[in-house]
C-alpha cells in the first residue's frame, strides 16, 4: 500500500462561508472541473485552522510537527466527488511555502499567523490573526462547549467532508489529490467576530467580500 504524502491532526478548524458569483468561482477551477452548488448556489470558505503531529510519508521534521495554517478555497466536483480548490493557503513558514508552491503546485504563501484557543465551561473560543506581513486580519468564534456530527444532507456536512482537492498543472491541466479524515463534528456557534481585507490578501475580485453580509461560520 502507498504511504500517504502527509499525514496530520486538524484541529480547532473554522470556516466563515460566503455566497460568491459562480463565475468568479469557476474562474479558480481547472478546465473541465465544475464549480460546485448548494441549492443552486456557489461559495467560498476562509479556512483556519491548527495542524498538528503533521508527517511526510510517515516523518516527522524537526520544526514543521505543528503550524497554524489559514487558507482560501472554492468549491467544486472532481467527476461525482466534492472537492475544493484553493485560492491561496496561507502558513508561517517560508520552507513550507516554497515546498508547496514549487514541488507540489499549491498556492502556499509565507504569512505571520497566531492561534489562540481557549476551552471553558460553557464553550470554546478559537481566535487567529494574520497577515502578510503583520497579523492584520483577525477571526474570532466561539462555539458551544458540545459537538455532533451533522447529517449528510446538511449544508454543514457539504462544506466539510470534501474528498479531493484540484489544481491546475503548469501545463493549464487538472491535477487531484484525495483527502481521507473521518467525519467531523461541529459545534454550535456562539459568536463570531472577523475583520478580514480579502481584496488584499486575495486580489481585487474577492474585494465584495469586505461588504458582504456576515457568512455562516462552521466549526
């Protein structure tokens, strides 16, 4: 059996999800890859999260075991398997960047990142901040202290249990990774509170997002 590339602990995972234009999104994806839709619907998700007890091919490097990563993804089918495409992930390490971008053809980029969790008896509260050059940008959600695997005709279980993910290679072809995780349970959100530039980080296209309604948070 073929080892896995990487294998890791996701944790303290949260999603702030928008509507987005559905050109806009198929825009992202690679030729032949179709945007995908709930209920006749394309969106986007700012992903952060903390990576732990990460492994390549079974290793694990000195001072690359754990790292908070943030990432920017569209939504899309891989043939009949939901997966995403992301926009730009960002992670607090230049090796790690250049390692994604160069060998791997992902849109890694180096950012100051921070995550700060903190557990209490009536909930969970997950705070990052981010940034390019300094921890500008800041997500802040607080979830209830239980959690249950949603059902799978939830627009939760759409969002999260997401099978592959697609690129274009850099010769304009679509190229796969799988993704393998058991399902996750989320809680029930509390509060939220973000200030994200995303025509900033992500380029003047997604720059509505800064107007836009508050999204719906998973975590």
């Amino acid at each position: 059996m073929t080892r896995p590339f990487l294998i890791a602990h996701w944790s303290n995972v949260v999603l702030l999800t928008f509507e987005a234009p559905e050109e806009l999104v198929r825009a992202q994806v690679a030729p032949g890859v179709e945007p995908d839709r709930w209920n006749g619907k394309t969106h986007v998700s700012l992903v952060a999260l903390e990576m732990r007890d990460v492994r390549l091919r079974g290793w694990r490097i000195l001072g690359f075991a754990a790292h908070p990563q943030v990432n920017f993804r569209v939504y899309a089918r891989h043939g009949a398997h939901p997966a995403v495409t992301f926009v730009r992930e960002l992670v607090p390490s230049r090796i790690i960047a250049a390692v994604g971008r160069l060998r791997y053809g992902e849109p890694f980029q180096a950012a100051r990142i921070s995550a700060r969790v903190v557990a209490g008896t009536d909930g969970v509260s997950a705070e990052y901040r981010f940034g390019l050059d300094a921890p500008r940008h800041r997500l802040v959600v607080t979830g209830s202290r239980d959690s249950a695997v949603p059902a799978a005709s939830t627009f939760e279980h759409y969002l999260k249990e997401r099978t592959y993910g697609v690129r274009t290679d850099r010769h304009g072809r679509p190229r796969a990774f799988r993704v393998e995780h058991p399902p996750w349970a989320i809680r029930k959100i509390v509060s939220v509170d973000y200030a994200v530039d995303f025509g900033t980080l992500y380029g003047p296209a997604w720059e509505f997002l800064n107007r836009a309604p508050d999204g719906q948070t998973l975590r």
